[in-house]
C-alpha cells in the first residue's frame, strides 16, 4: 500500500470528521491525525479523544466489527500519545501538529538543475534523461513535504520506499535498475543518501528556498506526469478529484477509475444501527448494513416459521 500523502492534513481531517465519510484505508494513520486536531483544535482531554476516537473507528471503518477490541484499544493508546505529544514528550522531542499549507513550493533554480540533467549524464539516451527528470523531479517535492511535515529533517529526506518515488514518477524500473538510477543521479550530484551503511532513503541535493518561486505542487498524485505537465504536456484532470488523467486512456466521464466506481454508490446510515454503510445508488431500499439485513432476514424466517406451526397446530385441531 501506498503511503498516505497529504498537502494539508488539518483540512483533510476537518473534513473527515464533519462530514459522514467512510474510511477504508489508512485506519491508524487517520486516528492519529483526528487525536492531533481533537487535541489542539477542539481542545479535549485524554478521556473524551478516547472516546470519541472510538466511537470515530466504530461509525466510519468497515473492518470494525473483525477486530473491536484492537481498535478500541488502538484508540485508547492514540489518546494517550496525544497527552505526551502536548508535552513535547514523544519518540522526536518536539510537539507534532498537522501540516497546514497551500502547497509544495519549487523554485526557478531547482528546475533548472533539474533541465541540466542532460547535459551532466550524457551517457543516457533522451528518453531515459526524461525518466531520470521525472524522478529527480518527484525526489525534490517529496522531499520537500517531508522537510515541511517534520522540522528536524532539514536537508529534506523522502523518508518512503524506493518503489513508491518510482511510482509517483512513473518511471518503470526493477529493483536492481532502481539502485541502479539512484546511484547514477547520486554520482551525478543530484542526491545523496545518510551515512548509515543500510541506505533506505535519498534526499535532493539542489533544494534552493532563496530562488524565485515559480510553481506550487498542491498534489501529492502522479508527481512525474505534473513535471510532464510544467514542461508543456498536455493532460486531463478527474472532474471529482482533480487527478491527473493518462491521455492515451479514453474515458466516457472525466472522471478515474476511482471515482467512477465511487460514482455508483452511496453511503447512508443503517436504519437499526445507525452505523454508515455503502450502497449502490440503483439499490435505494436498502437500508440496513449487511449485518443487520443478516439479523432482519433470520427474524423475518423465525417469525415465518411460528406463523407456519400455528397454521398447522390449528389445522391439526379440526
């Protein structure tokens, strides 16, 4: 699964937890993040995020009912990270709050190193110098998110998998061939990696915040496509989400694959549990969740069934 990459984490959880939204990933992450604002933005105790976390996990995630006991307990323990989080007493020593900001900025200078890729690889044929742009490209704005998310990364550490950039920019590479790049742009000076011997991350070397800004990544999607994009490529965007769109795919709708199977349901509330469900839009009768139709429809056979004996107990008596 991919890492859960938000621009600005404190409108993204406003939103979550106003409206009546179902959450099918990311379950631990979102409850974290709703602690963090039930805390600073609400202003509640450890107590009532417990128990408002709880209830949070119970209406919203689906999987609930697998496993009560561990999302309860996962609630509790979020509540109480919370409390040391306020004190400045977690894991990083400094208080963690939700990212908020319009946008990734990038400068005039960080794209014109990027555009002199070219000319300081020119081992590598133009179709595998895009490639590396994009990537380059996609390590810079990662890496730049992660530096606005967490202060103490100053030198801008992506901070996720090797395959998640490579997805983000949507180069195709094998795991050998992505040492492979990253090693050829690390000796090209573009990045670097820590000094630890186990090389798990990357960072730009050429991050410059005193240049001109010139763009503002507000997606964290298709991060390769968006240099694409500031290049003069043109693409569609989903009408519901904004996604950016592959011009080779015809749609009917704008819209991607996600959100055109979003568009064929709906989520409304069990009538007997109050409990949100997902529906499909051409099936309005149906009001209860599955569990609930379950216990509905074994109510409906028991009750069929006493209606069926004293048919029969009366017929037995004439």
């Amino acid at each position: 699964m991919k890492p859960m990459m938000i621009i600005n984490e404190k409108d993204y959880i406003k939103n979550l937890y106003d409206n009546d939204i179902l959450i099918e990933d990311y379950p631990k992450i979102t409850l974290d993040l709703l602690a963090i604002y039930l805390w600073d933005e609400l202003g509640y105790n450890k107590e009532r995020i417990a128990e408002e976390l709880q209830r949070f996990i119970r209406d919203r995630y689906p999987d609930y009912n697998k496993n009560k006991s561990f999302w309860d307990s996962y609630a509790e323990k979020a509540a109480k990270a919370q409390e040391k989080n306020a004190n400045g007493k977690n894991p990083k020593g400094v208080r963690i709050r939700l990212l908020e900001c319009a946008g990734i900025p990038i400068t005039k200078s960080e794209l014109e190193t990027i555009e002199t890729l070219p000319d300081k690889m020119d081992d590598v044929d133009t179709n595998t110098a895009k490639s590396f742009q994009r990537l380059l490209f996609t390590i810079l704005v990662v890496g730049k998110w992660q530096r606005m998310k967490d202060e103490s990364n100053r030198d801008g550490y992506t901070n996720i998998k090797d395959n998640t950039l490579f997805d983000l920019s949507r180069v195709t590479a094998r795991e050998n061939d992505r040492d492979y790049i990253l090693n050829a742009l690390s000796k090209a000076g573009y990045v670097a990696f820590p000094f630890s011997k186990k090389r798990v991350n990357v960072r730009p070397t050429f991050i410059d915040d005193s240049s001109e800004v010139v763009q503002l990544i507000t997606d964290l999607r298709e991060i390769g496509w968006q240099w694409n994009q500031i290049n003069g490529e043109h693409y569609r965007r989903c009408i519901n989400c904004g996604l950016l769109l592959s011009p080779r795919v015809k749609l009917q709708r704008c819209m991607c694959k996600d959100c055109e199977e979003n568009n064929l349901i709906e989520y409304v509330r069990c009538e007997d549990c109050d409990c949100l469900f997902m529906r499909l839009r051409t099936t309005p009768t149906r009001t209860r969740c599955i569990s609930c139709q379950h216990k509905r429809n074994q109510q409906k056979k028991n009750e069929s069934k006493k209606r069926t004996k004293k048919v029969q107990e009366k017929n037995a008596i004439y």
